[in-house]
C-alpha cells in the first residue's frame, strides 16, 4: 500500500486516531473553529478522496463474518423538521428517481472489489432522511438491486428507518415481505402540541397505530424519542415513557437528548426567542437525562448506549454498537469506517449525483488508516457512545473489542483516553468519570451529519 501514499497520506497514518479524527473535523467544516494546530494542510482533496475510497476496498476484508454493517442512505423527507441538522429534501418522484440511478451507480462501481466480494454482511441498514417516504416501487428497485449485489448472513438484521405518517398498512406487508425485519421508527414524543410545534409530519395516534401494525406482523419496533425540546416539561417526558412502557413487545428505545450544535440553523431555531445559551441547555440536557434514565430503568429497560440507546430486558439487544460496527456506507452523506479506511460521501444530493456521473464516485473525503488507527477509532467511539456510568465501563470496551478484533485491547484504551484529554475531547470528573466535552460533541456534530448513525 506504502507506494501509493503521497506524503499528506503518510502524515495522517503517523497520527494517533484522536489526531487524525481532530484534523477531519477540521477538513469537514470550517464551522468548528480553534480545533487543530497542523494549519498548514487541508484535510482532504476530492480527486485523491476518491481515488482512496477505491484503494481501500481493494483489500480483502479480514474479518468476512463479523459485525459488518451495509448503511444506505435515503435523504428524503415528507417535511422538514424544525429541528432537524441533516441534509436532506423534500420527497419529490422525479428526484428520487435520479438519486436512485446515482446509487445504483455507486452500487456497480464497488460490487466487485475484493472488499465486498469477501465480505458477508450482518446489518442492512436503510437510515436517512426517511427511507420509509419512497413508493413500494421504489422500494422494490432499491431492494432487488442491493440483494443482487452484496451478501447477507442467513439470520441479517435488516432495518428501515421510518417515519409513522409514510406507513401505510399496505407499505408494512410489503415491508415484511421483502424481509424487512426492524423498523426504527421515529416517534419522537406522543405529545401531540409538541409534534405539531416541531412541524413533524405524524400525530400520536398514528404513532401507536404504526407500532401496533408493525409489532403484530413480526417486525422488531426500535421506538425513536427525543428529549430537550423547548416547550416539552419534564412531565411531558414522563408521560412519554410511561407510553413506552404500556406497549408490549417493544423491543428497543432510543432516546436523543436535542443537541444543539454551534453556528446551525437549530441554534436559531431553537433559542432565537429565549436568548438561552448552549451551556444552558446543555446542563439542561443533563439533567434531563437522569430523569429519563431513572424512569426507562424504573420501567425495565437496560441502557446501553449513550446517546441513550435501551433494549426491552425481555426482548433482544441490537446488533450493533452505533459507529464501532465495520460500516461500508453508500448514498448521499454515507459514511464508510472500516478497517482499512474511511470515507465521506457528499452529503449535499446535488454534489453527489454530479460526481458520481462525472466520475464514478460521490466521496467528499477518505483517508488510509493503519491497523493500530482502526483499533484506536474503535475504542474512541466505544468511550463516547458506551454507557459510561458503568463501573466496569473499560471492561465493557475490551471485551467488546476483543469480540470485534479476536484480540485484546490491553492498554490502547489508556492511551486513546490520553490522547482525548490532550485535545480537550474528555476530561475526568471528581468521582473518575469520563465526561464528553461541549468541544467533541461539537466535533462529532459536524462529522456525524450522514454519517451512519444506527440506531
Ligand atoms: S424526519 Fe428526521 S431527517 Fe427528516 S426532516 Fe425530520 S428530523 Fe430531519
């Protein structure tokens, strides 16, 4: 591989993963501002990214059968949520279709290299956007092209992400029949004042019909909520987990505190009235989620993640740990982390449909990683998304790794903790606990937009 690196590559390979993932950060937003010393180069080149997201499915994957992860993105939408911070468009027919022909070129460019050719994958995940807003044709055709050029293990988790208003009763056979077998729903709240404030595109009822439906033909239901809106009591959050918990058979719940990050339009939106600082709401968001944290405990649920992932204790875990999975992702904004590389796929639609015609590919970014880069980025999201509450909570990682690679993480997760401190990503608490600071959640804002977020 070494002949192919021009210097720029080499340098990002000498970096510890926490370097490199400050110089990204850096490359992908000139909104995060102050966060690496190495001014004197830019990130990232287009020409090279894409030449790079090739190099590195090139290799055969060394780990065929375990936690790899296909994310497809669908950035299409029935509204836009005031809240939202993605990327992503209105549904319109003739617009889909054109981003479908996109992908079904993405599609053929890299099912023949020796990294999909080797690899069965455990998780199809459709995330967005709403990939449930497409028409069952739609569907169909993005269905028939995936499972003819890409390999799934006989017990795959295959899930759509969905909005409750783009169900319909016909939509969700079809969903089962094409072996569909998890739907992310995103419900958000059952609170029907607080829906409608945030231009959401269901009402509650629809929520509990949709979870019904899905639930009843056998389909897995993650329930997708949210905390830390402006308007919503800490009453309204318990009336919403008390929802949660008189739904039998609910098999996940994900709980995403409202994060506001620096210089977006979800700052105005949010606090332009109110006047209420970031630190503000942050500390709200603390508080917030203790409160849900005691209450989805309270109700049996077992937390897993943070931000706040649960299983039902008498239902199943989910398969995958959000970022730490091996993801090849495709679609606008689809992000690829495996364990020779990474890569960025143009999150703006048009940026990605223009350069996959032009030249084949949609990637905005990529870099090499060494070995010891891919373990380190491992154990850097396993600290930021691993419930760090737990006293055991580096056993959790190591062994969590050591399923993930076959060997033990020994004391890369000290030096990737010290690695994070430097850039001020963590710091230590009064009691030992690992706390995130405002400046990485800032960072992972900025890189997680399309980035796989799998919940
Ligand atoms: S459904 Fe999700 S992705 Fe779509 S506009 Fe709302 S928040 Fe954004």
């Amino acid at each position: 591989m070494d002949t192919t690196l021009n210097h720029k590559q080499k340098l990002y390979m000498d970096m510890s993963y926490a370097d490199y993932f400050n110089v990204k950060a850096r490359g992908l937003s000139k909104k995060v501002e102050n966060l690496v010393q190495c001014d004197n180069f830019c990130a990232y080149d287009i020409d090279e990214s894409n030449l790079i997201r090739r190099e590195i499915l090139q290799f055969k994957n060394q780990y065929p059968n375990t936690h790899n992860v296909l994310y497809i993105n669908i950035p299409f939408c029935a509204t836009r949520c005031g809240y939202c911070p993605y990327f992503v468009e209105i549904y319109n027919k003739s617009r889909v279709c054109e981003y479908l022909d996109a992908l079904e070129l993405e599609i053929d460019r890299i099912k023949d290299t020796p990294y999909v050719k080797s690899t069965e994958f455990e998780c199809l995940y459709f995330g967005g956007g709403t990939p449930s807003m497409l028409s069952p044709s739609e569907i169909k055709r993005l269905l028939t092209k995936v499972f003819s050029s890409f390999s799934f293990t006989a017990d795959g988790e295959f899930t759509f992400e969905s909005n409750p208003a783009t169900l319909t009763e016909q939509k969700i056979l079809m969903l089962k029949e094409i072996e569909i077998n998890r739907v992310s729903l995103g419900i958000q709240t059952f609170n029907d004042r607080i829906l409608k404030e945030m231009d959401c595109a269901h009402n509650s009822d629809k929520a509990r019909l949709v979870i019904n439906q899905l639930l009843n033909i056998g389909i897995s239901v993650n329930a997708d909520m949210m905390f830390g809106y402006q308007s919503q009591s800490e009453d309204d959050i318990v009336r919403d987990i008390m929802e949660l918990k008189s739904i039998e058979n609910l098999n996940q719940v994900t709980y995403f505190p409202l994060r506001i990050i620096d210089n977006t339009e979800l700052e105005k939106y949010n606090y332009g009235k109110e006047k209420i600082t970031i630190e503000q709401h942050n500390k709200k968001l603390l508080k917030l989620d203790k409160l849900v944290d005691t209450n989805m405990t309270n109700i049996g649920y077992i937390r897993e993640e943070s931000p706040i992932f649960y299983f039902n204790k008498n239902s199943h875990k989910h398969r995958y740990i959000s970022t730490s999975a091996r993801v090849l992702g495709l679609g606008a904004g689809g992000g690829t982390l495996i364990d020779y590389g990474e890569s960025i796929n143009h999150s703006d639609i048009e940026e990605y449909i223009s350069n996959l015609k032009k030249n084949g590919y949609g990637t905005k970014s990529a870099a090499f990683l060494t070995k010891e880069q891919a373990f380190e980025r491992h154990i850097l999201y396993s600290i930021v998304y691993l419930n760090r509450s737990l006293s055991d909570f580096k056993d959790v990682i190591n062994s969590n790794f050591k399923d993930y690679y076959n060997v033990s993480a020994d004391d890369k997760i000290e030096k990737v903790i010290s690695d994070m401190k430097k850039l001020k990503f963590i710091y230590e608490d009064d009691n030992g606990k690992l706390i995130i600071t405002k400046r990485m959640w800032n960072v992972l804002g900025q890189i997680q937009i399309g980035v796989p977020s799998i919940i």
